[in-house]
C-alpha cells in the first residue's frame, strides 16, 4: 500500500509539473512523493532488521514462527 500511494504521488507530480494549470500543487506532490519513498525506505530496512532478527528491529513487521513450525 506504502508503494502504491508514492507511484500514485510521482504520476501526480508529474502531471502537475507538466499541466500549467496545476503547476500550483506540484511542490506538495514532489514531496509527498519524496516522503513516500523515504518511508518505503525505511519500513524495508526495519523489516529486514526483523527478519535477520536484530534486536533493534521494530516488533510486529514479521508474522511470529507457528507453533507446529517448532
């Protein structure tokens, strides 16, 4: 969901930097695009930090193990 919402950020900021008319909106939308994939960046990086299993890992990005996995 993170990815589309920054790929529907980016065509909006393109279409407003291309039409004349809505060139007024096009810094709100170069930034939400740039914030969107800020955020994309970090959320991989924390679930990958949760897959190796670090410590410093945010909790909850990973489903927890089954119980017959064990």
């Amino acid at each position: 969901m993170l990815a589309a919402g920054t790929v529907l950020f980016l065509v909006a900021a393109i279409l407003c930097t291309v039409v004349d008319s809505w060139s007024g909106a096009a810094p709100t939308c170069w930034a939400g695009t740039v914030l969107g994939a800020l955020g994309f960046g970090l959320f991989a990086l924390q679930r990958r930090a949760a897959r190796s299993g670090r410590r410093t890992a945010q909790k909850g990005l990973v489903a927890p193990p089954d119980a017959s996995d064990v």
